[in-house]
C-alpha cells in the first residue's frame, strides 16, 4: 500500500519542502482553505478544550479535518473522564492523531518558532 500523501501544508512546517522541494512542486491544493473554525455546536466544554488544543498545535489543520478533529475531541474528552476507555478506543485515538499528523513522531518533524515574532515565518515559508 502506498504511503499517504502529505498535505502540502504540513510539508511546509516539517521542512519537507526545503528537504525534497521537487516533491512538492506543481502540486495542485485549494489555495486559500477556510480554516478549521469553531467547534461544533452541542459538543461538551471538555470537548471544546480538546477541539482548541489540536486547532492551536497543529496550524496546518482546515475546514477538511474538521470531522476527524471532532472524532478526537469526542475520544480524548471521554479518555479524561472514563478511566474504562477501552484499549480499541485509544487505538483509534492514535490512529486519528495520526492521520492529522499529531503523533510525537509526526511533533518532532515540525520547525518550532524560538519566539512569537517569527511563528507565522517558520510556519508558511
């Protein structure tokens, strides 16, 4: 089975692009994707956390995650407050980590801005 394509994006926070710019030329994405936005209605406040937390952490997250991103918010809410979530359920958490690109291997990939005035360099260029 091939290995997923890596959202142009996400290549660009890693350094994938500097990397093997080749890789990544003339691909053809939405150009201006709307970002992931506000939680949906009707999830929990712990829910809602979580949402913030994976929208804050993982920049490169849009309009097109925002049903995986709910999925998550759903199982690490109810891992914070059922203490007999199942080991499949945690399975399927780090599945959907990982198809965002937020596991720690994915993490340690990533050009973490030393300060603030550079985030948004380092992030998209």
């Amino acid at each position: 089975m091939a290995k997923p394509r890596t959202p142009t994006k996400k290549a660009k926070v890693s350094g994938a692009t500097l990397k093997d710019s080749g890789r990544y030329k003339g691909r053809k994405e939405p150009t201006n994707p709307s970002l992931v936005g506000t939680p949906y209605k009707g999830m929990t406040p712990a829910e809602v956390k979580v949402w913030k937390e994976c929208a804050e952490n993982m920049p490169w997250l849009n309009v097109s995650h925002r049903l995986l991103l709910r999925q998550v918010s759903i199982l690490a809410a109810r891992m914070e407050t059922d203490p007999e979530l199942g080991i499949s359920a945690m399975h399927a958490l780090s599945a959907m980590l990982s198809k965002l690109g937020a596991t720690p291997t994915d993490e340690s990939k990533v050009d973490h801005p030393q300060g603030e005035e550079d985030q948004d360099e380092h992030f998209f260029h």
